[in-house]
C-alpha cells in the first residue's frame, strides 16, 4: 500500500478504516490493484463535483459530464463513510 493510499484511508472515518485495508489487502492477495483515489470529500468537493453537467440550479444539462448525483451533504463520501 502506497503511503498516498495511507493518507487517504486515514479520512475515513476510524470504523471503515479497518475494512478500507481489509479490501485493499484482500484483492491484491488474488491479483486485483487498485488505488484509493478518493475517501473523503469535503462539501466544498462534492458541491463541485455535483456542478458537472449541470446548470446553476442543479438540471442536468450535460449527461456525459454529470460525476455524481449526490449534491453536498448527501454523499457518504462527506462523512468519511466512503471510498473510491
């Protein structure tokens, strides 16, 4: 594990951080890499990914640019209860 996985997993919150590594070290056992790309995200981060593809009110006008559905304070992603 890369000590930038290391950081990231430290965002989660301290229940999800056993599993985080858990899955991490399972998959690598059966061949499977992969990085934490994302665990926490503040608001600020998720109202700005929510803004992609979508106008000023939050209408999708974009499909193909659209990364989330989750405004800010909707996604687990806000409460370090979830990893990408």
């Amino acid at each position: 594990m890369t000590e930038l996985d290391e950081k990231r997993i430290a965002t989660l919150h301290p229940a999800l951080q056993l599993r985080a590594r858990d899955h991490y070290h399972r998959c690598h056992a059966v061949g499977i890499n992969f990085r934490f790309t994302q665990c926490y995200r503040s608001l600020a981060e998720q109202a700005v990914l929510f803004a992609k593809g979508r106008n000023p009110v939050g209408q999708i006008v974009s499909p193909r640019e659209v990364v989330t559905m989750a405004p800010a304070g909707r996604s687990w992603h806000n409460f370090g209860l979830a990893y990408d």
